[in-house]
C-alpha cells in the first residue's frame, strides 16, 4: 500500500462521517475538490464505488461501508499513535545528558537530583562529571554546566545557583605561633594543598582587591584532584588550602578551620547551565532548566 493510498484512506472516513464532502474538507483544512479527487482516485484504484452521491447527501456504499468497517480499528490505532506521539512531545521523557564539573555536581546539582527524579519519573538524568572544557555538542551532551567566566558567548546560559566565594583556611593547629596571611604574597611562607585539574593543570590561586588583581603560585607538600579530599586534608592540618566556601562554611563555623585573606576573595558568578541554541527544545532539557534555574 502506498502513502498516498493510506491518506486517500482517511480521507474516505472523514467523508462517511460527515456525510459531506465539504465538511470534511473544514475539517482536514483542504479543499472540496481535493477531497473528492482523493476519493475517485481510491475507487479508480480499487475499482469499487466506495460513496454514492446525490445532490444532497454522500453515504458509503455496500462496498464501502464493508471497507470502512475493516479500516476502523486501523485508523483508530493510527489516532491513537499520533496522540500519544504529540503527548510525547509535550511530556518530559527520554534520555538527558549533561557535562558537569565534579564541584557543580557536588554544590548546584546533588542537593536537588532526588527531586528532581521524583518529579520527572520519565527522564533518565546522566550526568558526566568531568573539570576540562568539553564541546558538549560534539561530545554528545544535551547541555553542559560551568560557572559564569567561563561560558562560551554562542550558549544559551541560565543560572542555576548563587554567587560563589572562594575561602582560604587551614586548621588552628597548621597555624600555630604563625602570623596569619595579610596579603596573598604571604602565602609564599605557608604550606599549601594545591589542586590538580583532570586535564593535568595545576591551580593557581586567584585573588581580587579594589581592583587589584593578583594568580599566584602557590607551594606545598600536598597535590590532590579532588575538593572534599582538599577539605580533610586541611582539617588534618596539612597546610593551607583554597576552596568554594560551601566545602568548608560547617567547619569554619565549628572553629574547626581558620579563615584568612577573606577580604581579598570577592563573590563571582555561580553556575549556570548552558547548550546550543535550538528552536525545538527537548521537553526533557525545559524541565531540568526550570526546575534548577536559580530564583533566589
């Protein structure tokens, strides 16, 4: 059966139900002629007389009406596959894939992943966590995660979480009989725990005061690649370290870490989530957007 056979079929049914040409042309949005060519060109084809024709009514034929009886249960099934498909279009479902790095993983987007699965039962979330600067479309990712300096200017971005804030502490004990730091060049007398990024690059502290920028290079018997392994390094005293405010606000509240050069870690733009510019936005990315954009 060829296509056209198949539209001349649903044609033929939306003629026998209105018992009209002209309705069923408002309601395939065709016109008259077309609808009636559709038709002839099926009992051509079939060589049947499907409708029979008065000046004032169209009804199916013994041959017809057989047909379209045969037809129903199909043309129903078809409905209903082009329903559930237009559902599917609208209902958030199907695979997600984002690329994240292991601190928006662990800050913006665990607090939240329960709910978020909770209420988007039909989307299966993967996330790929990994800290060097990926294509996401050409890595095959539906959108990606960075923080604000870093995005790439042809990216829809939105933000999903708060400014961030870098602290650097250490424990009371690394600091005993020891001036505290006044400026970051103090450092140069201190231990610190420095931090390997996958790629191999080794963090240089950054730091910012009345317009003062300074990125230093920092020295230390400690090099880790990981955040939370930097937190109780420095909580075992290993030396000064350098991280996201959040690792670390419960023990500096518990007096179990020392701030220092507070004055001269500014606020900056948090994480947002980012990807390609698209006129069709997977129902699945709208999702995860709204439901992580950041309100506060």
């Amino acid at each position: 059966m060829s296509r056209n056979q198949l539209s001349h079929l649903a044609v033929l049914s939306v003629v026998a139900q209105h018992g009209s040409f002209r309705a069923a042309a408002r309601e395939l949005g065709i016109a008259p002629s077309a609808v009636s060519h559709a038709v002839s060109v099926l009992e051509a084809r079939l060589g049947v007389r499907l409708l029979a024709r008065t000046t004032r009514s169209v009804a199916p034929t013994g041959e017809g009406a057989a047909l379209l009886e045969r037809l129903r249960p199909a043309l129903s099934e078809i409905d209903l596959a082009l329903a559930q498909a237009k559902e599917a279009r609208d209902r958030p479902a199907g695979n997600l894939r984002l690329n994240v790095p292991r601190t928006a993983a662990e800050l913006a987007l665990a607090p939240r992943l329960g709910a978020f699965v909770s209420a988007y039962p039909d989307i299966t979330l993967e996330i790929v966590s990994e800290d060097r600067f990926t294509d996401v479309v050409e890595g095959g990712f539906d959108a990606g995660v960075r923080l604000g300096e870093s995005l790439q200017r042809d990216m829809i971005a939105v933000r999903i979480g708060p400014q961030l804030r870098g602290a650097v502490v250490a424990a009371p004990s690394c600091l005993d009989g020891r001036e505290l730091p006044l400026h970051p060049r103090d450092l140069a007398g201190h231990r610190c725990i420095r931090f390997r990024f996958s790629s191999g690059v080794i963090y240089r502290w950054e730091f910012e005061k009345d317009g003062e920028e300074i990125v230093m290079d920092v020295d230390g018997p400690l090099i880790l690649g990981e955040d939370r392994g930097i937190v109780q390094a420095a909580l075992d005293g290993a030396g000064v370290a350098f991280l996201f405010e959040d690792y670390v606000s419960q023990p500096l509240a518990e007096g179990r870490l020392v701030r220092m050069l507070e004055d001269w870690c500014p606020p900056f733009d948090g994480f947002f989530v980012y990807y390609p510019s698209r006129k069709q936005m997977r129902p699945a990315l709208r999702a995860f957007v709204d439901f992580f954009r950041w309100r506060g």
